[in-house]
C-alpha cells in the first residue's frame, strides 16, 4: 500500500513522522523520540526558517565579554557582555551592583559571575549601544602575560627550526597590553618592530598542577592578540634574552572580547543534503541530518594584515602544544589565577624572516584576525 508514495522534502522544522504499521514498541521508541527531540531543540536552538541555518541559543557559559567605558567617562571601566549581531553591549554593573569593574575581578567571582552574566544577557536590559563606549582590552592587569615561542610547525618551518620536544615558554610584562583598537607606540629605542598575530586564551580560576584533561575547565575564553616584537632587542641585545624586545609599552594589543570555551564548542546545523524518506520496519521516516558541530579552537584560521595586505595567514591545526598542553605544562611550576593571559605562539609570515626584512613604520594600521573569535586593528604611531 506504500508502493506509490513518493519521498516528501521537508523545508526546515525539524520533526519525524511516523507512521505505525508493525510493532507497539517501534512506535513507543518513535514518539519518545519525537517528544525528546522537540524538548531539546525547543531549549537549545533558535531556528531561522529557509536559510536551513540554526543558531545555538545563549547559554550562562556561551558569551563574548568585553571590558569598556562609556565615552566621555574614560577612567570608569565597566565588565559586560556583547549581545548578537552588534545590538550593543549589557553593562554588568548596571544590571547588578555587586559585580566589579574589572574582568580580572570578575573572573575572579567564577561560576556565580558567569551565571549573572548569562542572566543579564536573557534579560536584554542595561544594554549600552556600541556608539556610547569604547572597547578596552577584555583583560587589564593580568597576574601574568604568559608567552609561548616556535609553537606553529610551519612557523618553524620558514627559519629553518627544529621542532620543540616542549614549549618554550617566556613572558611580556602586563604594561605591555593595550585595547583592541589603540594605538602601538613605536618606540625610539629600536627600529626593527615587527607582527605576530597569536590566539590568546584567558584563565579563569586558580589552579597548579592541572591535568591535561583538566585542563580547559580552567580556560575562560580566547580572545586575538598581537605580540608585537622589537627584533633588535630581542635577537641582538640584551644577551639575546627575549624579554626586553617583547615588553615595550602597548606592545599588546588584546581583544575584542573573551570569547567562552562554551561558546566555540558547538553550534546546531541542518545538512539539506542528506534529507530522507524512505519505509523502514513499517514506519516512514522523513527528516535530516541534525548535526551538533563543534567550533574547534585548534582548526581556525588566523591572519595577519599589514595596510592591508596579509602577511600572516595559516591555522592554528598548526600549533605544535595545545592549550590543554600549555596550560597542564606551565601549572607544574606556577600557580594559574583568573585573568592570566596565555599567548600561544605566531604562524609564519613575520618581517624578520622576509627578504629583505619587513619593519613596522608610523602609520602602519596592523590587523590581526581569527575566525569565529574577531579581530583587532591597531595604527602604529
């Protein structure tokens, strides 16, 4: 009695039909099925009819947090959360009193923090449009600005360089970092500044001796960094310690925002192609593909633009240590606190190594992008 029916397409709500023809317990497994899944995309998805695209709604955890102040009031920073699609950001503070000003402190609050901010971004008020505020570093006066060198293969790769059997692991003094949008001060004692776009992560709570499997529970978020590196001093002078030629003034620049372990670790999408009808065990089943996609972190692309033209442009598939490495590897010898900054290492396509060499200059406008967590854009100056 089926032999006639041809294969419906369904636009877009997911749903399954069934239709019971030979086993009570089939169909009690179908329509279990059904109620799950409705309950589970009904708490999870927002669905955008004909695109075929769905968005996972926002959770306590998945959030982009920025730290800002309000134009004309530079000197009272303010810890809130971007809403989507550029629709402003909600000031913390503003929707509840007790949070801090700063992202350090407020890291520092875990879980009850984050949860505040996750009740302030499904309220939809104290929002403060974009035009009102200016976006600092989404991190100031971190504990800790940690820095990875040789931590991507083809980086290694363009100056010749074996391949680490451990990171190597140095540091930029937290006076270095400045906001997503700021100027880099060039300074007068070297002339030979150069780029390094690196995907940064933050950590957000205290801990030692962490497991690699651990390891990303203790990660707040990831946000875009350029470790801007005065060459001269860091390969010449200074006993060739890395150090003075990594820590000048606004030699930092971090944002635009922390963007969550949560928030890059899935997001729901419909395959259109794989849409079936077909008669199986009695019951016709009509639906798609409903895959669960995750964001990986490590599988991004990261690029580097100098006036406009890229200089750097790889992923971060490249990197040698991960960041459940990095953050298991150094908890051996220091304790991590929330707000720490990790940066994880450049791809290739830095000045140093072109020939000839490529040096930064006033007027220069550095950016630095990674896909699914933003950009920065600085002018040298």
């Amino acid at each position: 009695m089926y032999a006639d029916k041809s294969p419906k397409i369904v636009s877009f709500q997911v749903y399954y039909i069934g239709i019971v023809a030979v086993s009570a317990s089939f169909y009690f497994r179908q329509i279990l099925f059904v109620i799950k899944s409705f309950f589970f995309y009904r708490n999870h998805c927002v669905f955008a009819p004909i695109t075929g695209t769905v968005r996972r709604a926002t959770s306590s955890a998945a959030m982009r947090l920025v730290q800002f102040c309000h134009v004309g009031d530079e000197g009272r920073v303010r810890v809130g959360v971007e809403r989507p699609e550029g629709q402003g950001v909600i000031d913390l503070k503003a929707f509840d009193p007790s949070v801090p000003s700063t992202m350090r402190e407020f890291l520092e609050m875990g879980q009850s923090g984050m949860d505040c901010a996750g009740r302030a971004l499904s309220s939809g008020q104290c929002v403060v449009p974009r035009s009102d505020i200016r976006l600092l570093s989404p991190v100031t006066g971190p504990e800790k600005v940690v820095c990875v060198g040789m931590n991507y293969r083809d980086h290694c790769l363009e100056q010749n360089a074996p391949i680490p059997e451990e990171p190597i692991i140095f540091s930029k003094f937290p006076s270095t970092i400045t906001g997503p949008y700021d100027d880099i001060i060039l300074p007068e004692e070297s002339t030979e500044v150069d780029w390094e776009v690196e995907l940064a992560f933050v950590i957000g709570r205290k801990g030692k001796h962490i497991k690699e499997e651990d390891a990303l529970s203790y990660v707040a978020g990831f946000t875009v960094a350029n470790d801007v590196s005065a060459r001269d001093w860091q390969m010449k002078r200074n006993g060739k310690q890395w150090l003075l030629g990594k820590t000048f003034d606004t030699f930092c620049p971090l944002g635009p925002a922390i963007v969550t372990t949560a928030a890059l670790k899935g997001m729901l999408t419909v395959d259109h192609t794989q849409e079936t009808s077909v008669f199986e065990g009695g019951v016709w089943k009509i639906g798609m593909i409903v895959a669960l996609v995750h964001t990986d972190v490590h599988n991004l692309g990261i690029r580097c633009l100098v006036n406009g033209a890229v200089v750097q442009d790889s992923n971060t598939s490249q990197m040698i240590f991960q960041t459940q490495k990095l953050v298991a590897w150094l908890s051996r010898f220091v304790t991590l606190c929330p707000g720490d900054v990790f940066l994880s290492g450049t791809p290739p396509g830095v000045g140093v190594f072109r020939n000839p060499p490529v040096y930064l200059k006033r007027g220069d406008v550095v950016e630095c992008q990674i896909d699914e967590i933003g950009s920065i854009k600085n002018k040298v100056v």
